[in-house]
C-alpha cells in the first residue's frame, strides 16, 4: 500500500509541481534538503523552484517540450531544475560527468537540449561542451542563489506565487531523459513522463515504508535513475528529509551515519566495499540506519554480511533505466531471511518470464512506472506494455525473484546453462578477488566454456588452483572456470559496469 503524503491528502499529486505544493502547504517549516551546511525548508524549497521556473522560462527561453541538460556533481540545483522544468513541461537531460567528451556531445546531438546548466566544479567542461554544441552553457547560481532562510523564518507559498505563465506540465509530458549505460550498444535515452516518476515514487516509498519522519543520506550519483530516483525523490514526495552529498567519500559517509543519523541510504556493491574496508568502519556508529538499500541485481554475500554482523539489513531494489527504477525490491522484513534474493514485485509491478527453461528466462516487467519509448519515439516496451529487462531470472516458491544473470552473458557449456552471476558472487567471497567477471569463450568440443578474469586486491596473490579449490565442491564441476585470468583492472562503462565484449579479447590465449 502507498505511503500517503500525509493524513490531509485528498489524493495522491497528480504532477511533480503538486508534490512540492502540498508539503510547502502542510509542512513549510520542516526541512526538506541540507548539502554543505546549507538548509532549505519545504516553502524554501518550492519557493526556489518557482523562481527557477520563472528564470528558465523568461531568462533562459525554456518552453514547453525543451530539453535542458544538465553537467554537475550531486546538487540541490538539479533537483531545482528538475521540479521547475516539470512546472513547465520541460526535460531535464542529466549528464553522466564520467563519460568522455565525445559521449557528451552524442548526447548533445540525440536529444538536442536549448542549454547546458552546471555547477562550479563543472563549469570549464559545460561552456566547452555547450560551445561545441551550439547552445548557451548556464551557471545554476542563476537558478540556485543560496540556502532558504532557517525554519520558522519563511512562510507557505501563496497560491499565486506558484503560477508560472505560459503552458504548464501535465502528468503526460515528459520531464526526465536519462540515457541506459551502453553495455551492448550505444546508449539511448528512455522517456520518462511526470506520471512515470510519480509512480516510481508512491512503488519506492511504500516498499521502504518512507515517512516525514525519515532523513535519506544521498551518496550515490543523481545523473542516474538509481541515485535519483530510488530514495531522493521518493524522500521528498514523503516529505522525509535528504541530506545531499555531492560526491560518495567513505570518510564523509561514515561520518554522516555517526552525526547526521539517516535512517535510509542507498549503496552499490563498490561503495558498500569502500566502507566496509575502510579504517573506521568496525567502529563507525551505524545505529541510526534502519536499513540499507542497495541498487544491484546482486550483491556479494561477504558485503551483505558485514552489514548484517553491525545488524543493519542490507535490502535490494532491482529495475533498469527504463523501468524507473523501482521494480523488485526485498525489503527490510526479509532482508535477513532472502540474501541474495531481490525480493518480490514494488507496488503496481507486474512480473513475468519469457522463454524459461528449468525455471529461468527472461525477466518481463509492465509498471506504470516504465518508460514507453526511447528518444524520441522508438518503443521501450512491445505491443502488450512489456519491458524486456534481457537479464535472466528464477522465481521461488514463496514469489521471491533472483537475478542470475544476463540473458547475453549465459553460458552454453555441453549442452549445460551456466549463468555467469552465480559463479561471480562466489569469486567475490574470495578473499584476494578484489573484482572479477565471468564470461563464456569458444571451445571446439564443449561450444563454450567458462572463463574467470580476476583483480587482486593490493597487496595480496592467489594461483589459478588457490581459486578453483575454492570453487570446488560449492558449484558443479562443469561450472568451474576452465581458465582464470588476473588483470589490472577490467574495463568498465562510466557507470561502472564490466564491459563484457570489451573483455573477451582480453581473454584470448596468447
């Protein structure tokens, strides 16, 4: 069941804008986002978007339909930018700052924004970007100028103060363009609508029970969905509290958790081993985290029980960019109970297998939170509204789903199914693997067969046989790698994901 927004609410919003209206109307006071020692209130908060909204349309010439990029580290002026262009009917188009410069103006030249706003850090390579594109490059200080006065110091929002003139957003216009990773392709850029964002959030915030009384620490990057959308917004649609990092740093965040005292925060595998390897971490008080969400398919168990051992449940959202994200979540009551597992479908998902052989396929999911087209008008999803995630799924008795993996990475080995997933949770246990991936290589007599390319950790050394004794008798002899390989580092998207057809040739024997 979804959260309400609060008792007095008629009816769940029906736009971004009206989300922002009612908790500057029914808690002005109550403090909405804090980043660097700066706090905005509810009522600052709205009040900011509609300035910003004003400026965007008046000042920058931003109209309904427009696209406007963004290039930042985590800022309160791209969530500024993404209610104000909803309050116009406009796009934010978030930009990954790790891609290169030939990915940006790819972007640039797909989607064809009216501008580029950045913060401070970024400015250099904005005006740079922006030039190459034709378009004006714009400081978010003109949107943003500075905290709200502290609460208690800045009343509601008159009703005429929200107005923006000109056409205003529906829940049908789009309002977010965030382009997938580009693991098997060039990236492309899923479609998301008001309606879209606002259903994510009532699915997010009803699975981790998210009310005014919780405080959300943001670590994770917001130009993707993950970051964004999984806690930010949901926070905010609850009228819980974000603390905003601009960027994840293991001394910052643990430090957080110890004066801040979030309740929720969101992590991914390489940010949960930051803090569990870091110095402070047996030490670091994390008794104010009710749980921890982490945006992954799947999760090395060692990770998982290190939070667990602090009695921290570790909880799993699955979902892709298109699907919003929040599409299969394992929320706090099983977190102990089903490691490993992604839970049970979010409020309003729908989930099914396409293609299942012993029990595994294809993972479909049809939400109203998933995008239906890629821009500008290519289908996200078939005729019947399915989203074919292409990763591979198994489904228990008790409804839970687990990801096993990608239905391009499976591994076809004398007639055998392998999926890659399974082996590299267990190499993530080992305790020299620092990184690894699994990958299917060509053989004249199997068709396929399994091969491992491993990072060590600094400072420490394992042989091929050291790993395969640790595999043997945990999975079957015909799962076992037929070769290991140990690299420097294995190549990877600018989100972080491995780089599979990129890897292969490294794999080659020489």
């Amino acid at each position: 069941m979804a959260v309400p927004l609060s008792p007095d609410s008629l009816h769940p919003p029906r736009t971004l804008a009206e989300v922002l209206e009612h908790q500057a109307g029914a808690r002005p006071d109550a403090p909405a986002l804090r980043f660097e020692g700066l706090q905005w209130s509810y009522s600052g908060f709205a009040r900011e978007v509609g300035q910003a909204a004003a400026t965007l349309r008046h000042g920058f010439g931003v109209r309904h339909g427009d696209r406007v990029a963004w290039l930042g580290a985590n800022h309160p002026g791209q969530l500024v930018l993404l209610f104000a262009l909803a309050r116009i009917g406009a796009v934010l188009v978030p930009l990954n700052f790790r891609l290169a410069a030939a990915e940006w103006d790819a972007v640039l030249a797909d989607c064809s924004p009216v501008c580029v706003v950045h913060d401070a850090a970024w400015q250099e390579a904005a005006v740079a970007l922006a030039a190459r594109c034709g378009v004006p490059a714009r400081s978010v200080s003109a949107l943003v100028p500075g905290a709200a006065p502290a609460p208690g110091d800045q009343p509601a929002l008159a009703p005429d103060q929200t107005q923006v003139p000109g056409k205003a957003g529906t829940a049908a216009d789009p309002v977010l363009l965030v382009y997938t990773s580009g693991t098997t392709g060039l990236p492309k850029g899923a479609v998301h609508t008001q309606a879209n964002l606002l259903a994510n959030m009532a699915a997010a915030c009803a699975a981790q029970q998210m009310g005014p009384a919780d405080v959300v620490a943001t670590v994770l990057p917001m130009f993707h969905v993950g970051g964004l959308c999984i806690q930010t917004l949901p926070a905010l649609y609850a009228g819980a509290s974000v603390i905003l990092h601009p960027r994840f740093e293991p001394e910052a965040t643990l430090a957080c958790f110890a004066q801040d005292r979030p309740s929720l925060t969101l992590l991914v595998p390489a940010v949960m081993q930051a803090l569990t390897g870091h110095p402070g971490w047996a030490l670091a008080d994390l008794s104010g985290l009710r749980a921890v969400w982490a945006g992954s398919s799947t999760l090395p168990q060692s990770l998982v029980d290190a939070f667990h051992a602090r009695g921290v449940p570790v909880c799993n959202v699955y979902g892709a960019t298109e699907t919003g994200p929040f599409s299969i979540a394992l929320t706090a009551r099983h977190a102990f109970s089903h490691a490993g597992s992604c839970g049970w479908p979010a409020q309003g998902v729908e989930v099914r297998l396409e293609g299942a052989r012993d029990g595994v396929g294809e993972l479909l999911l049809r939400a109203p939170n998933v995008a239906q087209r890629y821009w500008p008008a290519a289908p996200a999803v078939d005729a019947e509204g399915w989203f074919h995630s292409g990763d591979l799924g198994r489904q228990a008795a008790d409804g839970s789903w687990t990801i096993v993996g990608r239905l391009k990475d499976m591994i076809i080995s004398g007639g055998e199914n392998i999926y890659p997933a399974e082996i590299e949770n267990l190499l993530a246990e080992h305790p020299c693997v620092a990184e690894c991936a699994v990958i299917g290589m060509p053989d004249d007599k199997w068709g396929e067969v399994v091969v491992a390319a491993l990072v060590a950790r600094a400072g420490m050394e394992a042989t091929a046989d050291d790993v395969l004794h640790f595999l043997a008798g945990r999975i079957a002899r015909y799962k076992l790698p037929r070769r290991v390989v140990w690299l420097d580092a294995l190549p990877k998207t600018a989100l972080g994901k491995v780089q599979k057809p990129l890897l292969r040739p490294l794999l080659v024997p020489q």
